[in-house]
C-alpha cells in the first residue's frame, strides 16, 4: 500500500517550513505525513532542506522525489541517516528556501515563454542557474526580440492565481495542456489545477510559481537551438 503525504506547497508555494511525522522509511528515503518539499518533476530540480527532531538532531534532505510508480513522496536522506529514524518521530522541515525561490522564478518565467511562442511544447529543465524549453517548430526565433518581450511581460507585474478543476473539463480542453511529453499531476479526487497568469497565460500546472511577474526578475533569452528539424530549444538566464 502506497502512503500519501499532504503537499503543503501545491496551495501555497511560499510555505518554507512545517511540522511533520515519520510515516514510512526505507532504502529510498523518508516519507513524512505532510512537507513543504516539492518534488522533482515537470523539469523542475527537487527541493532540499533540513529535517529537525526533537532531541535536536538535524539532518540533511538532499532531494525530493516522487515514486513514479506508487506516487509516494520521498524525502531523500544520505542513507548513513536513514538508520537514525524511527517511524512515528516528530519533526520540522525546514526548506532550503532561496535554492527553491530560484527555481519558482524560473518555472514561472518559463511559462511566459510558454505565452509568446505559438508552439506545442516538446519539454523543459529548471535548474539553479537556468532555465529551458524545447519548442515543436520550424520557423527560427530572434533572440533580442524575445529578451525584450519575456522583460515587457515580467515588467507588466500580472499577477497568478491558482484555481482547480475536474478531469472532466481539463478533458474537454486539451488545449489547457501544453506540453506534449509532461501531463500535469491528477489527485485522487480528481481534480487538476490550472495556474493562470493574468491576461498573459493559462494552463495546467503543478510546479511552484511566484505571486507576480515581477517577481521573476530581468532575464535573458541566452541562446536559441536548433535540436533536430522540428525543435527549437530556448535557454534563458536571469539578468541581474
Ligand atoms: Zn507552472
């Protein structure tokens, strides 16, 4: 039987800490009855953190991850840790929270990309330093222009709100869904949330954004690639 862990972050993203209890531990980590933790997914890297107990120990989570096959969440711990837990323990997590304020400009600056470029989408990475979205067209793109556009959308401070709906009505617009190779998570009641950015974007998403596109920050169309006939890979880095 599969745990489920209550995802503070998938309703409020700026969470950085919470209480949580040991549910489960095994050789892949650490499953706890709620986090803060987001995990890797949708191309964006997996949160790190710190797991503080009662008596004081601290100890590091150097990844989050989510069990394809059972949808467990795993709070991965250098396995040396693993041994010092028992189920049933009392703790707070704390996130490493500027690692993951880093990586929610990001994915929220990747769906402004999303906004200016009329293609499906093939897929994308977040990392610390960069971002990047591999776009299904053949026409080629001009990097200034699009630098200038992205600035001008996150220079408008719309603003992103969350609201979710059924399987039902995502079905009855595929359109909600961008990318062609992540579909966005379902839970168990069915439901699915849509993440709209203010007059500029609207789609399916589970990842974390900021409130405001100012948040995000100046950035940088920093390279245009070819990759294959049909692939156009935009990369871009922040500017401050
Ligand atoms: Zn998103």
């Amino acid at each position: 039987m599969s745990n489920t862990t209550n995802e503070l972050f998938r309703n409020d993203s700026y969470l950085k800490t919470c209480d949580a209890k040991v549910i489960q531990i095994d050789e892949r980590g650490v499953q706890l009855d709620q986090t803060v933790c987001y995990p890797h997914g949708g191309g964006q890297l997996g949160d790190q953190g710190k797991l503080t107990f009662a008596d004081g120990t601290a100890l590091d989570i150097i990844d989050t991850q989510k069990d394809r096959a059972t949808g467990e969440l795993i709070h991965v711990l250098a396995p040396e840790h693993l041994s010092q837990l028992t189920e049933g323990d009392a703790a707070t997590i704390e996130l490493d929270w500027e690692r993951r304020y880093k990586l929610m400009r990001f994915h929220t600056c990747l769906h402004l990309v999303c906004a200016m470029i009329d293609a499906p989408v093939n897929g994308g990475s977040i990392q610390l330093d960069r971002a990047r979205l591999d776009f299904d067209l053949k026409e080629p793109l001009d990097k200034e222009q699009l630098t200038e556009k992205l600035n001008a959308l996150i220079e408008k401070n719309a603003s992103i709100s969350m609201r979710w709906i059924t399987d039902a009505e995502l079905d009855a617009h595929p359109e909600l869904v961008r990318t062609m190779s992540v579909k966005p998570p379902r839970n168990a009641e069915g439901t699915i949330r849509l993440v709209e950015i203010d007059g500029i974007d609207l789609q399916a998403c589970g990842g974390t954004h900021v409130s405001t596109t100012k948040e995000i920050g100046p950035m940088l169309v920093r390279k245009i690639e070819n990759k294959g006939k049909q692939n156009r890979r935009i990369t871009v880095v922040s500017a401050d």
